[in-house]
C-alpha cells in the first residue's frame, strides 16, 4: 500500500509535466470535490511537491491533492513508476482510475489517479499543515519533540501522521527493527539512545528502500511479513502480532 516512498516517486515522475496545460479532465465524482473539472480545465501545471503520503499538484489555480488511500497509484503519460502495488491488483484498468487530467486534447492522460478500491480521494487546495515532521526531515530532536510525552505503542505512534509524515505499516516495522525498538513499547519511554537510533534508521533506510523500489524493498519484505522466518540479525523466529489494529513484524530478541 502507498508510503511516503511511493508518493515521493510518484512525484518525480509528474515533474515531466510541469509546464503542460490541462486542456480536459475527467474525474470520479465519488472521490472529488465539486466543481472540480471546471476548476483544473485551463490550469497551467507550475510544479509538484509531496507533503507526507499526499502528492500536491501545483497549478497556477487551484492545487490539486492527490491522496492514495490502499491501492491509489499514478500513472505519467501512460507510465507508471511503479507496476504494481504489493497488496494490489496487477491489473491497469480504466474503470479503476479516480482522475485523468489531459494535457493533448489527442491524447493520452498525462496524469491518471488509478485506485483499485476507490478508498483515495482528490482534493483541492488541502490543508496538510497538522502533518508532522517529513519522512526525510527527521533529526533526533524533532523526533523528541515529536513524540512527546505519548503513552501508546511506538509503533502506533509512528502511523500517527501528524508525528511523522510519511510512514506506513511497513516502513514503521523496518526503522524499528533497525533501531532495535521493541514496538509494543509506550512511545514516551525511549530514551535519548532510543529516539537517536530510530532517527537514525529512518534517515538511512528509507532512502535505500526508496531507490530499490518503494516500501515493499526492505529487510522485512512482504515475503518475510507472510512467513516470519529467523531474523536475519540474529537467527530467532520473527514474530508477528497485532498493535494498535495494525499487524506488526518484529524480532523480540533484538528489539527491546
């Protein structure tokens, strides 16, 4: 399901058309707000920026949101940057898509929103100022800070997107795996070594997974979530448990 890894490739690829004109739009009314053909029509694409999960289009009106929800994923003048989601359909097809913005009255879509379970949505002009600290802005004292004095989960916390914008199920498990946090633990018991190292794990480890693919291409890859193999640290079973309704990975002998 989109992070804020896919979201974040996903907005480079909508760079190419920056400069374009939207000349004809169609869009999911079910997922958008009113009026919203009339408003992107004759909008000149000036840039696009990622706000935590959200893709934010830029135009010399309206800004357009883009919001992914499970299974959302775009495709740039008929190409995707990433073929398939992991917990999606492998299919492309058009009764799926959400939004079609064109740029060649000829054309194909330059910018297609293809949603398989239509939990995404379109919005314009969103607010994203209660979103915490980005995913690739994270420092040890922002993510104090951050934190607070929470008494939930470490791992709920971290889905909180007004804590760290950005992180999904499956990076939360990586960075704390790689921090060594056990994730059951209450947010406001880490200490300074603590909050440092998942800082840390997350400057470093998201990039990487990032350029390899996406969220699905870390250590606890969607393969090792299903099957909980030995920890590849240190050799003892994975364990897979639910927290805070959202199912967790961890290794209970490292992560304390």
């Amino acid at each position: 399901m989109p992070e804020g890894l896919e979201a974040e490739i996903w907005r480079s690829e909508i760079e190419t058309v920056v400069g374009r004109t939207v000349v004809d739009a169609w869009v999911d009314e079910r997922v958008a707000p009113p009026g919203f053909v009339g408003l992107v029509v004759g909008a000149r694409l000036e840039g696009v920026r990622r706000a935590g999960k959200i893709v934010l289009i830029d135009t010399d009106g309206p800004t357009i949101g883009l919001h992914f929800g499970m299974t959302g994923r775009v495709l740039v003048d008929g190409v995707s940057a990433i073929d398939r989601l992991q917990y999606s359909s492998s299919r492309d097809d058009a009764q799926w898509d959400r939004l079609r913005l064109f740029t060649d009255a000829a054309g194909m879509p330059a910018v297609r929103l293809n949603d398989p379970r239509r939990l995404g949505r379109v919005t314009l002009d969103p607010d994203v100022s209660a979103l915490g600290v980005d995913i690739f802005a994270v420092t040890p004292a922002r993510m104090r800070r951050a934190l607070g004095e929470r008494r939930q989960a470490i791992k709920t916390v971290l889905l909180d997107q007004a804590v760290v914008a950005g992180l999904g199920n499956m990076c939360a498990d990586e960075v704390l795996w790689w921090a060594g946090i056990d994730p059951r633990r209450p947010a406001c018991a880490l200490d300074e070594p603590d909050v440092a190292r998942l800082a840390t794990a997350i400057r470093r480890r998201l990039p990487v997974m990032m350029r390899r693919g996406g969220s699905h291409r870390g250590t606890l890859s969607p393969m090792v979530r299903s099957t909980c193999p030995p920890c590849e640290r240190d050799g003892y079973p994975l364990r897979r448990d639910t927290i805070g309704g959202r199912t967790a990975v961890w290794c209970p002998h490292h992560q304390r």
